[in-house]
C-alpha cells in the first residue's frame, strides 16, 4: 500500500512537468502566420512604422467547411500598422487590435523603407538578433521608396505577396543582376563588417515588384544603390554568380552574341604592400553561346574573337562596380578586407584600423579568362 502511494505521488510530480512543459504553447487556430514585415520611418520622425501581413487561411482554403464561397468573398491577406518604438512593440500593441497573436516564424521577407534605411537600421538588426520565432531564411530587402506601401499589393499569379516576393530570389540562377541575402546571412555580414552590407533592393509596380541592383549599407546606414550591371560585377567578384548572361556585339554584324555563364571563380592576389595596397582579381569564367547573329560561322577564329569580346565585356563590368564603390561609397563590400585578414594578415594588422580610409586608394586590376563550352544546338 505504502509502494503504491509513492508510485502515484511520482506520477503526479511527473505529471506537472509534462503539462508545463508547453506552457507558452499557442494553438495554431489562436495564431495569425506573418508573411511578410515592413518598417518605416514613422510621420513624426522618431518611431517606427511597423507593417504586418498575414493571410487568412480560412479564405484561402474557401471556407472552413471547404465549400465554395466558405471564405466569404474578399482579399485573402491582411495588413495592419502601427508607430511604435520598436518592432518588438509594435507586435506587442497588435494584441489589443487583433482577435490572435501574430507569429513569425512562417516570414518570408522583411522589408525596409528607404527613409528608414538611411537614417539606419541597427534596430531592425536588434529584433533579428533577438527574436527567437523570426525565421533565419526570410529575405532582407530594401525598398526604394516606403515599406507600406506594399500592404495593399495584389499580385495577379500569386495569392500571397510574401511568397511572390520569396520566389524572385530562386530565379537567381539565371540572373545575376540582384543580390540574395537572408537573415543568418545578413547578421553574419552585418556583424563581422560594422555595419557594411549589400542587400538586394526593390521597386513596386501596379501589379508586380522588381528585384534588382543592390542597397549599398555602410555602418548600418544606406549610402546608395548599385545598378544591375555593377551588381553584377560585384557578384562575380564575390563568387555569386550562378547564371548571367552577356551580350557582346561583333563588328559588321546587327544582332549580338549572348553567352551565359555556367561558372565563375575569383581570385584576389595582392601584389604590393605600400602605402596603399594593389590588387589583382583572376575571374576565370565558363559558359555557352546561346544566341547569335543568324549568319554567322562559328568557327574557331571566330570562337577566339568573341571570347575576348566577353572578356573586355566583363572587366568592364567588374571594374565600373569597383570605382562605385571605391570612390562614390567608399566601402568595401567586395571583401579584400576579408581576403587581407584571412591570407595576409602581416598585412591586414598595418591596413586594418585605417582600412575604411585605405580601400578607396587601393589599386585592383581585373584580368578576365572567358571559355566557351558549348555554342547551342546547330541543324
């Protein structure tokens, strides 16, 4: 009798722990999924504006008896703001307007509005860090004009805005002409460079957004943008590229050559330590021609001439990104810093205090190495 008395006080001791265990636990029907996250600079210039956008999964699945019309007619996503002081708090004062609380860890894209972003992000920066539900692979992106004015954005192929937006990014394979960066990889940069970071940029339509060029941040601040031709120098030289395509034009011919590339790999070598350190970066750079002028013979002599075409073309590219960003932003995104710090670091301990003043004297020369693979189907 004894025995048993003690197993079942056991049992119940256990029985607490188990049943607390989820004390903080939400059900999901009590839970509002945010896709996507703007923040702006509020009206009166001291707080934030804070956006969130959720779906209604009711709506979207037509009702909850699953019949047509079940989800009552009307946009199938939701968007509120709020000024507050921080993100934080803005979610936090949504629970005296909202029926549930609003959960993150389904966000697919964070958004941040120009103004906002040039007066500086460090709080933005805080709330990643921070936030446990945030979920690590939703985009950072930086809009060119206000966050909230995407809250009413209705795209036409997707229902939800957040995954329209998060889909761009998988045609980075055949573009080069953005950036990608989501939130481990932002707090990894942002963290290791005080502050100096790209991220991709973006523009509303009436109907659609664009992705493209790049959000120049320099200590947590937005100093500018990169067109998509100089992003896409910056990714070569950054080993970002995963497809792109260059147009080259021959004389004597109309039409041009385009050549996408398959490979691409960057090589820093520093060649003098002076005063101010010389680079030089190896692009060796791997492709197929798939378009040409229709008469043309591709012939080996031919093949040769149009490889050096690219060649010109792209140290052209690489190196109108690297004077943007040596004498117009003065900062180093393209991390010779890192290459210093990781190779050379004799080298990096007499540069590394004064480097942000250094790089934009530095001297870096591009050399391009351009093979042709393939020349497409021929009959």
């Amino acid at each position: 009798m004894k025995l048993k008395k003690i197993f079942l006080i056991t049992v119940a001791a256990l029985s607490i722990f188990y049943t607390t265990g989820c004390w903080d636990m939400v059900d999901i029907d009590r839970r509002f999924f945010v896709g996507q996250i703007g923040v702006d600079k509020a009206e009166d210039g001291e707080q934030m504006l804070v956006s969130f956008v959720f779906p209604i999964v009711r709506k979207i699945a037509g009702g909850q008896g699953g019949g047509e019309g079940g989800g009552g007619g009307g946009s199938t996503v939701i968007a509120v703001s709020t000024a507050a002081d921080s993100i934080h708090a803005a979610a936090r004062q949504m629970a005296m307007r909202l029926s549930r609380r609003l959960f993150f860890e389904h966000t697919r894209v964070i958004l941040i509005g120009e103004e906002l972003a040039r007066d500086g992000i460090e709080e933005v920066v805080n709330f990643l860090e921070r936030n446990s539900e945030i979920n690590r692979r939703s985009f950072v992106i930086i809009v060119q004009g206000k966050a909230k004015d995407l809250l009413n954005f209705q795209n036409e192929i997707e229902v939800l805005p957040a995954l329209y937006i998060a889909n761009i990014f998988k045609n980075r394979d055949i573009c080069a002409r953005f950036v990608e960066v989501d939130v481990d990889k932002f707090m990894r940069e942002i963290h290791t460079t005080n502050g100096n970071v790209l991220l991709p940029r973006m523009t509303l339509g009436k109907t659609d957004v664009k992705i493209s060029g790049a959000a120049v941040m320099k200590k947590y601040k937005l100093m500018g943008w990169l067109e998509e031709n100089e992003t896409m120098g910056a990714n070569f030289i950054l080993e970002e590229i995963r497809g792109a395509d260059i147009v080259v034009y021959i004389p004597g011919y109309k039409y041009p050559v385009v050549f996408t590339v398959t490979h691409n790999k960057a090589a820093k070598e520093l060649l003098e330590a002076g005063d101010y350190p010389k680079f030089r970066v190896k692009l060796d750079v791997k492709g197929e021609i798939v378009e040409t002028p229709e008469q043309i013979r591709l012939d080996q002599e031919m093949l040769k001439k149009i490889e050096k075409l690219l060649e010109d073309r792209i140290n052209q590219i690489v190196t109108s990104s690297i004077k943007k960003l040596q004498q117009e932003y003065q900062v180093d995104l393209l991390e010779f810093g890192v290459y210093l710090s990781k190779h050379k670091p004799e080298v990096w301990e007499r540069y590394e205090k004064d480097w942000e003043n250094i790089f934009p004297d530095a001297e870096i020369n591009v050399e391009t190495k351009v093979t042709i693979r393939g020349i497409g189907a021929s009959y």
